[in-house]
C-alpha cells in the first residue's frame, strides 16, 4: 500500500499498486510523483520504486500512443469538467443500467439490501435514525463504488459496500451530511432552493468516494456542473426512481387526506388540542403502516436500477471521454 502526493499537491492513499498502476496508465501519476511505502516514512519519486519502473519507462516512449484508461478513455481534472460542455444520456443511462443489473444482479442487489436493511432498522427510532442521517455518506460512497467498479469492469465484493469507512470516511460524512442539512434547511425555508440544491448535489458523495476529493471541492463540482444541466439531471433522478416516487406519493397523498378529514370532523366538536393531533396523526399513521412498508420494499426493487442510471450519469458527467 501506497501514499502518493497529487497534482494538486494533496496527499491521497493508501492505495494499491494496482491503483497506482491505474493511475499511470490514465496520466494522473508520472515518474516525478512523490509516493510513500505505508510505513516507510519516506518519499520517493514512483520512478524510483522497481515495482512501476518498467511500466513508467513504456509510458514514456514516443511511440507510446497518450494515456488512456479502459475502454479508451482520456483522463480527466476538474478543471478538465468544467471546461467542457456538460453530457447527459438519459436514455442511455436508463438501459445502461438495465443491462448493469442484468449481469452483475446478484452482487448489485445484495449491496443495496445491506444498505436498505440498515436503512430500515435505524429508522424504528429518533436517535438510530440521527445517527444514519449523519452517516449516509459513508454508505453510500460504499455503494457507489460497487456499482463504478463493475461498470468499469473491475472486481467488486459485498464486502466493497462497506469501503466507505476504509476510504475518505471523513470526507464522505461531510459530504453526505453537509449536503443534506443544507438542502433540508433550503426546503425549509424556500421550497425551489432546498430542489434545486438535493439535485445539485446528487454527484457529490461519488466524487468523494471515487476522485478521493475534499467534500466541499466536491460539492462545488458538482453544483457547477449539475446547474449547467440541472433539467436533465433532474429527470434522471426522476425516471430512475419513478416506481418508488409514484408510490410513496400515492401513500402520503392517502396519508395527507385522511388527516384532513379527521380535522375537518374533529373541528365540529371545537378546535383540538396539539395532544389530540398528534393522536389522529399516530392512529393514521398506524392504520396505514402496510403501505408504508410496501412503499420501502419498493423502494428495495427500486434501488439498485435506480443507482445504476446515476453512476452511469456520474461517469457522463465527471468520468473520461472518449479520445
């Protein structure tokens, strides 16, 4: 395992020599790039390191064609994604998926129940549920990674759903909290704003996880480059997780009627006390506790398509193009 200081003069790691092989491979490490044996102390440059010596050597023949990634991908920056003109296949994306879950459904599934499981158990009470909420972040980025490792044709575990704690964890907490608090304080306080910033943000969770960046670098990335799209990412959200949106709006709309007219029943009699509407709220809330657990298993179903268009918008949005 390998610490190595990027080009943004940022130490990354520990990753493998696989990892920095890859890296070679897509141009973002050189033979000047300064890199750390895991309990070494010592910085040297990878040239000097036998290991990615001939690997080096070959990347730097003329006749060496310009570094690409699998699949004949041009490596990216930053700076790279926000010069270019941002593109969103949605149609793409959605069969894409299709044909991600199709072969890798066991692996996809099975990450998404532990996630959904665990979702599901901490929301029984107020302080599980708090604590979830802070760590969604390191969840998902897990999760994520499951999903760009196969969409990459890399090997990937179940085990992999839990990398989040092992990778950028703290960075991935504050990406996933960060962006949620605020976009929840924006729903608060201005409906369109809290939209605007949750679809803004839908990206910046993966690049944490995936480009091992800041959290906050990473949600200006993704704001940036969301907003310049913001219509076409927001469909996409809206089409890949139709089923489960459509439901859940069926039940709250049920949910929402049934209040009404206990109120509108309950306010003949005089006008109810707050311990009187919190008792209408629980005794409807409970009447309809079976629509809304099919609402979260449909949600289960949902999850790993759903996930699949978005990493495949991801890898539109922030992944190589095509040389």
């Amino acid at each position: 395992m390998y610490k190595i200081i990027g080009a943004d003069k940022k130490e990354y790691g520990p990753v493998s020599a696989d990892q920095l092989h890859q890296w070679i491979s897509e141009g973002r490490a050189n033979a000047q790039s300064l890199v750390q044996a895991v309990g070494s102390g010592e910085w040297k440059p990878l040239s000097a390191i036998p290991e990615f010596a001939e690997m080096l050597r070959l990347q730097a023949e003329p006749s060496t064609p310009p570094p690409v990634s699998a699949g004949g991908f041009a490596a990216t920056t930053p700076e790279e994604i926000l010069a270019r003109q941002p593109e969103l296949k949605i149609g793409a994306c959605l069969s894409q998926s299709w044909n991600l879950l199709a072969e890798n459904f066991g692996l996809l599934f099975a990450s998404s129940l532990l996630i959904w499981l665990i979702s599901t158990a901490c929301r029984m009470n107020m302080v599980t549920g708090l604590a979830y909420w802070v760590f969604q972040g390191v969840f998902y980025g897990g999760l994520y990674l499951v999903f760009l490792k196969r969409m990459r044709g890399e090997s990937a575990s179940v085990g992999d759903t839990f990398s989040g704690f092992g990778v950028a964890f703290a960075q991935l907490l504050l990406a996933g909290f960060i962006s949620s608090l605020l976009g929840i304080l924006g729903l608060f306080f201005c409906l369109l704003p809290g939209i605007y910033l949750m679809v803004a943000w839908t990206f910046c969770v993966p690049l944490v996880a995936d480009k091992r960046m800041e959290f906050w670098s990473a949600m200006e990335l993704s704001r940036k480059t969301v907003t310049r799209i913001w219509f076409a990412v927001f469909a996409l959200l809206l089409l890949a997780f139709l089923p489960s949106i459509l439901f859940s709006l069926f039940v709250q709309i049920k949910i929402g009627f049934a209040m009404y007219v206990s109120m509108v029943e309950a306010m003949k009699h005089g006008r109810p006390t707050p311990e009187e509407v919190r008792a209408m709220a629980m005794q409807i809330t409970t009447a309809n506790l079976p629509l809304l657990w099919i609402s979260r298993f449909i949600l289960l179903l949902n999850l790993p398509f759903a996930l699949g268009a978005l990493m495949h918008g991801y890898e539109n949005l922030f992944g190589p193009r095509k040389s």
